[in-house]
C-alpha cells in the first residue's frame, strides 16, 4: 500500500511539473510579443534604482518569468505583467518604462496596454 501511495504521489508530482512547464500555446505567444515589444522598445526601463536598457530588461523579465513558471505561478500573460513585469519581487518597487523624452509610466500599465493592443489586432487577422 505504501509503494502504491508513493508511486501515485510521484506520479502526480511529475504531472504538476509538466504542467507548469509547459504553457499552453496562445499564452506562450501573447508572452513572446511581449519580450520582443520590450526587446524592440529602445525604451529604457528603471528598476531598483537604476535604469537599463531594453535588452537587459527583457533578460531580466524572462528570468523572471521561467521561475514562475517552473513554480507553477503563472498561467496568463496578466500573470506575468503582475507577477514579472510590474515590480520588483525583492524591494516590491514598481518598475517604470521611459521610451525617449516622455514622462516614464508604470512598465504594468505599458505591458497591459501592448497585451491588449496585441489581442486586438490578432482576433482582426
């Protein structure tokens, strides 16, 4: 009895790890165009008191985000604005998004707008 309750337990332990691995394909996309926006950006992006450069933030968000992911915290691509793109999980400061001479704005007002803007554009393809 007690090999069959350690092999189910195991069972179900490598299931919830494929699961949380594995995003389904429409979020893994939405996610995608979101670290290319970034990427793209030539914004720069301010964290914990220091700005970077849009690559460098892209890097970091996407670290950020295989960590959730393996830990099965995120399952959309709000999930990751909030738990990834919006602040930070160490000082819990929001992170800011400059793009050229504007005024920076909240980078989770800046991603929900671009998610947004994307599912629009991909329900009218």
């Amino acid at each position: 009895m007690k090999a069959l309750l350690f092999c189910l337990l195991f069972c179900m332990l490598i299931f919830s790890v494929a699961l949380a691995a594995d995003p389904p394909p429409a979020f893994q996309s939405e996610v995608a165009h979101l670290f290319d926006y970034i990427d793209n950006s030539g914004c720069q992006f301010y964290r914990n008191g220091s700005w970077h450069d849009a690559h460098q933030a892209r890097a970091h968000l996407e670290l950020k985000y295989r960590y959730l992911c393996r830990k099965g915290e995120v399952s959309c691509a709000e999930d990751v604005i909030e738990r990834a793109g919006s602040a930070s999980s160490l000082s819990g400061k929001p992170y800011q998004i400059k793009c050229g001479d504007a005024t920076p704005v909240l980078s989770g007002d800046w991603l929900k707008a671009e998610l947004q803007r994307f599912r629009l554009h991909d329900k009218k393809s």
